[in-house]
C-alpha cells in the first residue's frame, strides 16, 4: 500500500469518475487501504495519492556534503551572525535567481558570482539566493522542488533531490546558500547545505514557520507582511528566540514531536508592501525602533536589517531595483546606520519569461520575477564594495 489508491489503474480510474461528475472516494470499485486496515472511508477523501517519499536521513547520505562543503556552511554561518552582530564590518549581499529552474544555469551563475565573491571578498559578504520553493498568490508554478519539469507533472521526489545535487554545487563552486524555507518538512532535506534562511512576507505571521525558524542551525530573516506590517515580523523574531515544542518529522521520516533550544539569530527583512516601498531612511529608522522596543539589546535583530531591494521596495521592477540598490550604496557609504545587509534578484540574463519546460526557455531568464542582468548585478556589487570602503573611512 503506497498511497490512497493503490496502482496506476486506480488513479486513472478515479480521474475518469471526476470527469463523469462521480466523487472517486466514495464510488464502488476502486481500492482503498482504509477498507484493508478497517478505518473506514471517512478521511482522504480528497486525497487522490500519497506518494513516499525517500527519509532526510537517506537523502543526506546518498548526497553528502564533502568536508570543504561543511567548512564552507560553518564558517559562512559564522560570518554572517558576526555581520549581524556587527562584529564584522562587511556588508552582507543576498543575491541570485528569484527561483532555480534550470541546474547548469544555477552553476553557471554560481561560477560567476565566487569569482566576484573572490575579488571583493573583504568588503562584502556574498550569498547566492538558491530559492526552490515559491509561495503563490493564488496558483502557479511553486518551485523546483515542487514541479522540477516545468510542466505540472510535480514530481516531489525528483524536485527534492535536484534541489540538493544543485546546493552541492553551489558549495562546491565556493559560495554559501541562501532559500527561504515554506514547506515545513523540506529543511530536514536541505537545511544542512544552507547558510542563511528566510521566512517569506506571506507566512512570517505564521506559528509553524515561527517554530521552524527556532531551530534552524543559520541566521534566518523574516520579512514584513504583505500589507507592510513591520511588527508581525518583530514579533516572529522574539518568538523565534524562545524554546518551543511542536509537530515534525525526524531523519528517519517519523512523526514526532520536536523540541527546540531558540534561534537568537533571527533578523527583520523590509521588502515594501503591496502599498509601496519601506526602505527609505525614515522607515528603516522607525523599524529599528520598533525592534529595540521588544527586542534585548544584544540581539541580531536589534543591531541592524537587511533591505529586500526587490518586491514591494522597487514593484517588482528589475530597473528600478538596481536604482534603488545604487541608492542604498549611497546611503551606506554615507554612514546611515542600521542596514546590516540587503538582497538582490539577479540572474544572467534580465527580465524574466513564462514558465514553460526548459527546452521552451531562454537561458539564464528567470521564470518568475524579473531580476537583474549579470552585467548589471556586476556594476552594482562593485559599488555596493566601495560604499563599505567608504564607511570604513568615517569610523
């Protein structure tokens, strides 16, 4: 029994039933395994299959990080809480694809931000975005690891170990990961490679993603709401900090119930609202100050956050995205306390396209937000470096 029907002939025919008008959940002559064990046909009736998946546990072992990978992970987990805390004085740059379709294009960008990660290494402090799971709106494409042939197959199994072949890569070309984590079984897959988490504007209301982000092992960044509320996003980082136990799943795929030490290393993300832009200087200061009311002084959150420069802040807009990041390198250059980092969605090339399988797409194009070209993501880095050298010299 692998599922709530059993075989392919099932499944077709519970489609055909659905196509008639029937309900194949409760029409005769289609195989239950709740009639087997005897439970009764009174769950999973919406339920046309459930597929097992592999455990985390034979996931991470036939996929492993090699040693160079893990000292990677550690030591850029490291650097970025020292940013946070301002023990470190190099900016912080999350930036990359808004999602991964496409594998080779994925290394390819990789490749070209760790020679750039090279050159400025003592200035900034680079993380590529390696996004595989989208929240939507209403409906839509949800991400690699979700519907890894473009095409609605959703093939799970196959999206969640690309996923992780890529992370690979990407430690492997020298850079640490960032993703924002929305399935709240998926990090048990993955987690291992990531150095920097997110919990997305949809969700940083959320409990269940509250208590993920608590035990996490990397600094994680809540965004503000949708709507532009800061303060369910200072509210999540308080909460983060606290133990807490809830429903989860170990390396070995079991239910259980998880207990959680905290995560001190939670940050605020300001990314506007579907009112407008909230990076100005008046309403990082206005957010920082909403943070050190409810937050210890020692925090992560209550040094500094980091400006999303895509979303609400620039409508989405890949122009006015890298205008406004030349205005945050102004900003910082100049001295304006509290932006401990900011984020970029920038792939090879500009713009972005439908969604589509990958022999239908333009190369290096995003699928789902428009991002910054690579030339472009080029430029501004370089000025992102010297606002840094720059506030070194007011200090």
């Amino acid at each position: 029994m692998t599922g709530t029907f059993q075989d392919q002939d099932d499944i077709r025919a519970a489609q055909e039933a659905l196509a008639r008008g029937h309900n194949p959940l409760v029409a005769g002559g289609v195989t239950r395994w709740e009639d087997e064990v005897g439970i009764g046909r009174i769950i999973n009736r919406r339920i046309i299959e459930l597929e097992p998946l592999p455990t985390p546990a034979q996931v991470l072992s036939d996929y492993q990080l090699d040693q160079a990978s893990r000292k990677l992970v550690v030591s850029s987990r490291e650097a970025i809480r020292d940013t946070l805390y301002g023990r470190d004085d190099r900016l912080l740059v999350i930036v990359g694809p808004c999602s991964i379709h496409d594998p080779k294009a994925a290394l390819d960008y990789a490749q070209r931000l760790a020679g750039v990660q090279g050159e400025l290494g003592k200035d900034l402090l680079i993380v590529m975005r390696v996004y595989f799971e989208k929240p939507r709106t209403t409906v839509g494409w949800k991400g690699l690891i979700n519907d890894p042939d473009i095409d609605g197959s959703h093939h799970i199994q196959k999206g969640l170990l690309l996923a992780r072949r890529i992370l690979l890569d990407v430690l492997r070309a020298g850079l640490p990961a960032a993703t924002e984590f929305l399935e709240p079984t998926s990090p048990q897959f993955i987690s291992d490679a990531i150095s920097w988490g997110a919990i997305g504007a949809r969700n940083t209301e959320s409990q269940v993603h509250r208590q993920l982000a608590s035990g996490l092992s990397m600094p994680v960044g809540f965004k503000n709401a949708t709507d532009g509320d800061v303060g369910v996003a200072v509210d999540s980082c308080f909460t983060s900090a606290q133990q807490h136990t809830f429903f989860g799943i170990n390396h070995e795929g079991r239910a259980s119930a998880v207990q959680t030490l905290g995560n001190p290393d939670c940050h605020l993300v300001l990314r506007g609202s579907s009112h407008g832009p909230n990076c100005d200087p008046e309403s990082v200061r206005q957010a920082m100050e909403r943070v050190r009311q409810e937050m210890p002084s020692n925090s992560a959150a209550a040094h500094g956050l980091i400006i999303d420069a895509s979303h609400g802040n620039s409508g989405k807009d890949e122009v006015r995205q890298a205008q406004l990041v030349e205005q945050l390198a102004q900003r910082i250059g100049q001295g304006e306390p509290g932006i401990t980092g900011l984020m970029m969605e920038s792939f090879i090339e500009g713009g972005n396209q439908p969604a589509a399988p990958l022999d239908q797409l333009v190369y290096g194009r995003s699928i789902t937000d428009r991002c910054i070209s690579w030339p472009r993501t080029e430029q501004l880095l370089q000025n992102l470096a010297a606002a840094v050298r720059a506030r070194r010299q007011l200090a």
